[in-house]
C-alpha cells in the first residue's frame, strides 16, 4: 500500500467514523452522564466491537455475511432488538447524573454495552467487506494482503479512538448545564429516542 492510497483511505476511514450512528451515540451519551474520563470504557469497548468486525472481514466471515441472507438477517434483528432495549432502559432512566446506581455506570458494563453496539451491527460488517477491496493492491503475495489489511484495520481503529473522544468532549460540555433531575430525565429520553431511531435505521436497510 503506498501513501498515497493510505492517504484516501485514511480519509475514508474520518467520514466513516464521523457520520452518526450507534457508536457515536452510545458514546456521546456516556460522556455527558459520566464525563470525558469515565468514557473510556465505552470507547474501548466500541473499539472491541469494532475489532471484530475487521477480523471478521479479514478472514473472510464477513464475505459470508455479506450473502447469506439468514447470516445477515440473524445478526441484523440481534442489532435492532439491543439497540431498542438500550432506548427503553434511557427511557426509563431515573434522572439526574448523582442518583444513578453505581451499576449503571460500573466501567465493565459500559465497555460490554459498548461492544455489543458495533459488534451487532452488519452494516458495519457489509460496508468494511466493500471497503477494503478497493485498496488492497492486487497480484501481490497472500502475505502482503494481510499486511495490507492490519494497516488498514490499525487505521479505522484509531481514527474511530479519536473521533470518538471527540464526541466524548463535545457531549461533557453539555453535563454543566444539567441541574436537576428532570432535566436529565429529558436528556436521557432524547437519548433513548436516537437508541431507537438508530435501531429503526438499521431494520430498514437492506444490502444492495
């Protein structure tokens, strides 16, 4: 892989991780109830979730995904069926920051809830089987394609780190402005609402 194709990748990996979905959601969520710091469990679990998907793909699961229709549709409705329960529990959220239950907010369960959001997620897995074609150099070594891929897995996973931590910090400027419980009941419905319509988002899509 040159630089110049590293380059357009890397480009490519910025508008992936930056275009609003699940994961950026679950972690903007996470940093205005718990704050930048505490987000880190959320990050590094999406980041899992994230892992998997590429090794997926790089051993080629991800081709099997990509067309079996009963693959795709299982792993599909698990996505939908956990993205709405996420929205349900924010619903159902008490309110403010302080009176939530140290459960809640325990770092192993925001990293598990976190993995799951991107690993239960096809899209991710149908989209990456489309993207890493188009940079891998043809005619080379089985070798350099595995090389090509960790490159190109190493990227997506720390440009996702960054931008993520960015929405951590947008999102925990907002955390001062939560004063009560009512508030924060609103926010955590808005929250609960986009669970929802992420999840809603991902019943309609279909593969091309």
């Amino acid at each position: 892989m040159t630089f110049g194709i590293w380059l357009t990748f890397l480009l490519a990996a910025c508008l992936v991780s930056l275009s609003p979905g699940a994961g950026a959601i679950n972690t903007m969520n996470s940093g205005m109830t718990h704050g930048v710091r505490a987000t880190l469990p959320t990050i590094l679990g999406l980041q899992l979730g994230y892992a998997i998907q590429i090794l997926v793909v790089a051993i080629g699961l991800g081709a099997l995904l990509a067309s079996s229709t009963t693959a795709f549709l299982v792993i599909k409705w698990i996505g939908v069926a956990y993205l709405v329960w996420l929205g349900i529990q924010k619903w159902r959220a008490s309110g403010a920051v302080a009176i939530q239950s140290r459960a809640e907010s325990a770092p192993h369960r925001q990293f598990w809830q976190a993995a799951l959001v991107n690993l239960t997620n096809p899209k991710a897995t149908v989209f990456l089987v489309a993207l890493f074609p188009q940079f891998i150099a043809m005619g080379e070594p089985a070798a350099s394609h595995a090389g090509q891929l960790l490159v190109m897995g190493i990227t997506l996973l720390g440009v996702d780190i960054l931008v993520m931590g960015g929405y951590a910090v947008l999102a925990s400027q907002f955390k001062a402005f939560i004063t009560s419980a009512a508030r924060m009941r609103i926010v955590n419905r808005v929250f609960g609402s986009f669970f929802i319509l992420a999840a809603g988002v991902l019943a309609l899509y279909r593969r091309a």
